[in-house]
C-alpha cells in the first residue's frame, strides 16, 4: 500500500487509515479479525476515540504486539482541560499503552466549539500538557460538518495544530462554497507543513426515512465495489495534498476499500468523477447528521 509523509510528523503513513469507529460496537473475535485484516493489508495508521463506543478496549489487547508496528491516533470531545485530560489519561489506559502518536481535539465542527477547545481553559490546554509530559506525541483537530474545513483553517490560526483531520468527497467538491473552503484549509495545511487527512469518502447520502440501516455507520455508504474504487481513486489521485483517509466505521466495508487503494491507478480523477456521476442519489452526508 502507497505510504505519505505525514506532515512534518514525518510518519511515512499508509494512505488507507484504519477507521477504529468500526470497532465501536463489535466483540474482541470480530476486532481481532479487522484489525488483522488491516495489518495484513498494510495499514500502519490507526484512528480511534474516546467516543467510538468499545473501540478504544478493543483495540487495547492488540497493543502490546503491534504498538511499535503503527501509528496510534485517538481523540478527546471534553470541552474543559480537567475533562479532556482525565480523558486522555482514560484513553491510554484502555488503549493499554503510555503514548499516542496523536491526540486530536474531536468534533470541532463549529466556531462555537472552536472557542471552547482553544479558550481559557479550554481541552488545547490538557492536550499541551500531555505533551510536554510525553504521552502524546503531537495535536490535531477533527471535525464532520460542511462548515468544518473553514473552522479548521481558523483553529490554525489560532494554533499550530500538527494535523487536521476533515470531510472530503467527490459530492462535496462540487459545492463551489464547500470547494473554496478546502482549498483555503489547504493552503493553511501547506504553509505550517502539517498533515491534511480526511473522512466521508464513501459516504453516499443520509439513511432515508424508514430505510432499513444495513451498515453501522451514520450515514449510507457506498458498498458496490465500482463506486468505492471510483470515490477513492477521485480523492487519492486528484489530491496529493492529502496524507491519508480513514476507513468508514463498519468493519464489513475494510475490504472493498483495501480493493479499490489497490484498483485506483487503473483510473484518472477525471474518469473517477464520471463514474461517480452515474448515481443517481449521491448528496453530502450533512443534510441530516444525527449528532
């Protein structure tokens, strides 16, 4: 699997990252299964939350075998630096490890939780201090919205987040707003040299009313093997800016995505884009977010 420098982290990582959101909800034997499926495939970047339900004790008992063998990213969503760090002392405990490579403010999807994370005792603080005191080794900024790429451009001006972690797909590429957005978050990426990663590559649209949810993710993915390869070849060879994306939360879908990385140089962004244009019902996933 192609590696990229991750930003002046200088992590060479796998450019599939391992969602850990799809372990959120599974017993060990089926985490064990994913996990191994990943390792197997290449992936050496892995992505987990405090917030992903079980993830992170799912994880925990592959530590000390593989701990070496990856990059470990996990997440706070307190708000306070007394919560964010207990938090992050929880995390690393669960994740049976004494560092991570990367914590990342989670879901910061608004200005409003932009200035709770990086205000007067705000979650940045406990961040730094875990930092100076080597239990992480660096701090990003995530977020899920259609507003998310312009907060982050602003949190980097507020601070010199190592990484930013935000929603990119072919659908939302053609909302000129949303496009001017990204391209703005990628030029903030570029001049402070820090990793760009991104979600929702195979997010289709929203699960409808009274649709039955066949995947454990929030939104409906794509799942015949055409698209997935078709929205992956779009994002990884029309946009070497980004590092890595994440894998969707549904351990069922590991496969197709390891498949299309693989597939992916059969096809120009330009011929990914048409075929992504065939479906019919393709719309951003943040009409009607659940969160």
């Amino acid at each position: 699997m192609e590696t990229r420098r991750l930003g002046r982290l200088g992590h060479q990582s796998s450019v599939l990252i391992y969602g850990a959101a799809a372990l959120g909800g599974v017993d060990q034997d089926q985490a064990d299964a994913s996990i191994q499926e990943a390792l197997d495939a290449g992936l050496n970047h892995f992505d987990v939350a405090a917030d992903y339900g079980d993830a992170e004790l799912r994880l925990g008992p592959r530590m000390p075998e593989i701990r070496d063998r990856i990059f470990l990213a996990t997440k706070t969503g307190r708000r306070t630096a007394e919560e964010a760090w207990s938090e992050i002392n929880r995390s690393l405990e669960r994740l049976r490890t004494d560092h991570v490579d990367l914590i990342q403010m989670h879901a910061v999807c608004d200005l409003e939780n932009l200035d709770l994370v990086t205000g007067k005792g705000g979650s940045l603080e406990a961040a730094i201090r875990a930092k100076d005191e080597g239990m992480v080794r660096a701090i990003g900024i995530t977020g899920h919205t259609a507003q998310a790429p312009s907060v982050h451009t602003e949190g980097l001006r507020r601070f010199d987040f190592d990484s930013v972690l935000t929603p990119l797909n072919y659908k939302l590429s053609t909302d000129p707003r949303y496009a001017a957005d990204y391209a703005a978050l990628v030029a903030a990426v570029q001049a402070s040299d820090a990793a760009l990663m991104t979600i929702k590559m195979i997010a289709r649209r929203n699960w409808q009313d009274g649709e039955q949810k066949s995947y454990d993710t929030w939104y409906r993915p794509f799942d015949e093997q055409r698209y997935v390869t078709a929205a992956t070849a779009w994002l990884l060879n029309g946009h070497p800016e980004i590092t890595g994306l994440a894998t969707a939360g549904e351990t069922r879908l590991l496969r197709q995505m390891v498949i299309a990385e693989r597939e992916r140089a059969e096809l120009t962004p330009e011929a990914a884009a048409s075929i992504l244009e065939e479906v019919q019902d393709y719309a951003s996933p943040f009409v009607d977010m659940p969160i």
